[in-house]
C-alpha cells in the first residue's frame, strides 16, 4: 500500500473555511430565491405576502399543492422560469454544502485513522506521524 505524506493541520482549517464559506453563499442565494420570487409574485397575482411566500416555497421544493395557481400569462411565464432556475439553483447550493460536509467528514474519518495507527507501534513499524501532521488526502 502506497503512503502519501501527511497534510498539516492548515488544510482542515482551509477545508471548514470553505464549507463555511459555501454555507453562507447557499442560505444567501436561497434566500435571495425566496424572496424575489415572493416579492414578484405578490406584484404579479396581487396575493398576500404569506400567500406570495407560501407559493414560492412550495414552488421550489417541487410540492405544488394546486391550491393556489399562476392566473395570467405574465405569472405562468414567470412561474415556469422560476421553477427552471430555482429549482436548479436550490439543488446545486445544496449539493456544494453538502458535498464540502461529506469532504470534512472524510478528512476526520482520515485523521482518526491516522491518530490510531500512530498510536499502535506495531501498525507503522514503530514510526510515529511528526507532530502537527494530519493522515494522507486520499487524492494525494
């Protein structure tokens, strides 16, 4: 089995920076969704806020209840857009959030790993891991 050299604990901070990071910017753009397309369908259907927001909530998450519909062509128009971008839009932010969770998962899972083999002389023939050095990336 090939060994590649230990990552230093900078790159863990740098992979939660970036989860962090890619979390902030997926609520930001959901909520940026969420709230053009409640404010453009209260001016488009002239429907409460709650209702305005109900519709696009149930819009982006695919659910539709039929209980309240598009009823001119300008609303159709833009509901058929908004359920194109949205839905797009909101499964490719979750999917960076959670693809960088899985990835910080990962790296623990790497670490402890790393932590028990470098306790257990007999695991490495007695080589213990420098201080300060993380397990191998599996990319590396």
């Amino acid at each position: 089995m090939m060994r590649h050299a230990p990552r230093p604990l900078s790159e863990e901070r740098d992979t939660r920076r970036r989860l962090r990071v890619s979390l902030y910017l997926a609520i930001i753009a959901l909520t940026a969704l969420v709230t053009s397309g409640t404010v453009i369908f209260r001016h488009l259907e002239g429907w409460s806020w709650i209702s305005s927001f109900y519709f696009t909530v149930s819009t982006l998450t695919t659910v539709g209840y039929g209980d309240l519909v598009p009823t001119n062509e300008w609303s159709r128009l833009f509901t058929a857009l908004f359920i194109v971008a949205g839905v797009a839009m909101s499964l490719a932010a979750l999917t960076v959030v959670g693809s960088n969770y899985l990835e910080f998962i990962e790296r623990r899972i790497l670490r402890e790993r790393w932590t028990l083999r470098s306790s257990d002389p007999h695991a490495r023939g007695g080589q213990v891991p420098p201080r300060g050095t993380d397990p191998p990336h599996p990319g590396a």
